[in-house]
C-alpha cells in the first residue's frame, strides 16, 4: 500500500479512537470515584500516549533509532501547541484557571528530558538488561516521581472534578462496558500507531528529509492526534485541569518510552548513544517550552481579556522557532 495511504488511514483511525477514550475515560473518572484530575494525567495520558509507544518501538526494531527519538521529542514539543489549540476552543485563559501544582508535572517532564538531553550530548556505552543506563535512570526516576505525585495532587483533583457538570440521570452501560470501550480504543490507538510508525519510515525514505524531521513533525503529529482529541474536547467541556494535565502527563510518559524503545532497538548500543544534533535540538526546545508554563503557571492569576493570551503566543512563536532550528540542525 501506499505509504501515504497508509498513514492517512492509521492517522484517522487515532483521531476516532482518541475522541472515544477521551469519553470512555471521563465516564469512569466519574463512576470509579478516581477523579478526573488523577485520570487525565496518568490513565488518560498513559492511553493517548499509546501511538508513541507502539511507533517508537516498532522504529526502533525495525533499526531506525532517530525515528523513534524524533517521535518522542517530537511529540513532546507539539504537546505544548496543544494548549494553544485548546485555548482556541477555551472560554477562559487556560493556564490561569488550573492549579499551580501542574508545574510539578512540567517541571517533572523537564526533569526526565533533561537526563535525556545530557545523555544525547554526552553518549555513553553501558547498557543493562537490553537498555542503556540513561534511560533505565529515566525510568527509575518517572515511577519514584510518580509515586509521589498523587499526594500533592489533591488539590488538582478537587479542582478538576468541581470544574465539569455532573451527569444527570443513570447510565445505560454498564461499568465493565465502559472499561471494555477503553480498552478497545487503546487497542485501536496502539495498532494504528505501528503502522504509522511504517508508513512514516517509508515516507522518510522517498521524500529525503530524513528520519529526524519526519519523526519530529510527520510522525509526532500524528501520534499526538490522541491528545488534540481530548485537547478540544476537555477545553470546550471547561475541563481545564483535566486538559493541562493530559498534556504535561502524556510529556512525562513520553519519556518512558526511550526505555521501551530502547529494549526494543537490536543490538547492545543504547539508543540515546545513536542520537543526532537534530535530537539535542529538539530536547531543548521542549525544556524551553516547559519552562514557559511553569513560568506562567507561578505568576499571578489574571483574566486575558483577548481570546489569545500572550503566553500562548510565546509558545506558538517558540515551537515554530523550534522547528526551523531541528530541520537546520538535521
């Protein structure tokens, strides 16, 4: 088939299921008792960063190693615009209306690509169990973090939970129904997204920009189709808690995935060894991109009276800034 083809279908089938998980998970923050806050940055991020999964390693089997590093920094740095797409379909400034504690998950996330960005710059050789040191401290650090996380979290859970209207009346399916239709749109979104991870290889090949800009823009586009889903989605319901914590959730997450694709990569050579200049890029400019939502998740609250806020224009102007930087650093 033909690699475009090919990656338009996988591409929609992401975009279906992720506005189906995107209910599916709503539904049971809401009949599980979990919280909406706690189901947005860790269930739901983990579920919509499916695609990254399932791309990068199936790139990093199949030996394209800079495809799979392009999709996780790549898909890291479009996180970030999602909030600006969201902001398009917000009634209110989102980063003002949230709690401040998500600057624990970005500055979490700035964490874990940092480790990653200093191994890039500095390779190194050792490896352990099928992975490189580095990211075996990447993911070390992710579930200690994590583990730590939910204590501090409670007032984004409150938040969160108080933003969104309760649903009226009972539900016509039942509980394990609606486990069952997240698991089937996980599924949905983790087969999609080794295809497309295919496709995009093929893509790279016979177009001749090369596997760094095609994993940071093509590939990371469409794997991020999940999160754009729930982006508009959460925005448009005034889920804003639940929104910001998607994205930056899905930012941490992401990381992970070097572990993954790293024990997937043949070979004894950690995959953070094989990295190119185009990657060092990328990794900062979400370290950059990070930085300004913390920075404006720490300053005083304030009410935008323009429908664009200016911190949204910052982010937009950087990742744009960002790409021309990754296409020239190859």
């Amino acid at each position: 088939m033909n690699p475009w083809i090919l990656f338009l279908i996988c591409a929609a089938v992401i975009t279906v299921a992720g506005r189906m998980i995107s209910h599916a998970s709503d539904e049971l923050a809401e009949r599980t008792g979990l919280g909406r806050a706690f189901i947005g940055s860790l269930l739901l991020a983990g579920a919509t960063s499916l695609p990254e999964v399932a791309a990068s390693a199936s790139a990093a089997y199949m030996g394209a190693g800079n495809l799979a590093l392009g999709n996780v920094f790549g898909s890291n740095i479009l996180n970030m615009v999602l909030l600006v797409f969201g902001q398009c379909f917000a009634a209110r400034h989102i980063l003002s209306n949230v709690s401040p504690v998500h600057a624990t998950s970005a500055a979490t996330g700035m964490l874990l690509s940092g480790i990653a960005a200093l191994a890039l710059v500095v390779p190194q050789p050792y490896s352990f169990l099928g992975a490189g040191l580095d990211t075996w401290l990447i993911a070390v650090t992710y579930i200690v973090i994590m583990r730590l996380l939910p204590g501090s979290d409670q007032q984004a859970e409150v938040a969160a939970t108080s933003e969104l209207p309760q649903a009226a009346g009972g539900h016509s399916t039942s509980l394990a129904g609606v486990w069952l239709r997240f698991a089937g749109s996980a599924l949905a979104i983790l087969v999609a997204g080794w295809y497309l991870s295919k496709a995009a290889d093929e893509i790279a090949v016979t177009t001749g920009l090369g596997e760094t800009f095609i994993g940071s823009t093509l590939l990371a586009l469409s794997t991020s189709l999940p999160e754009l889903t729930v982006s508009i989605f959460t925005a448009r319901m005034g889920a804003y808690d639940l929104m910001v914590g998607n994205v930056l959730g899905s930012n941490i997450f992401n990381m992970v995935i070097l572990f993954i694709a790293d024990l997937f990569q043949p070979g004894s050579t950690p995959i953070l060894s094989t990295g190119t200049t185009g990657q060092i890029v990328t990794a900062l400019v979400g370290l950059v991109l990070s930085g300004i939502v913390i920075v404006v998740l720490t300053l005083p609250r304030r009410e935008e009276g323009r429908r664009f806020p200016w911190d949204m224009a910052v982010i937009l102007a950087t990742y744009l800034i960002g790409l021309r930087l990754i296409y020239l650093a190859g």
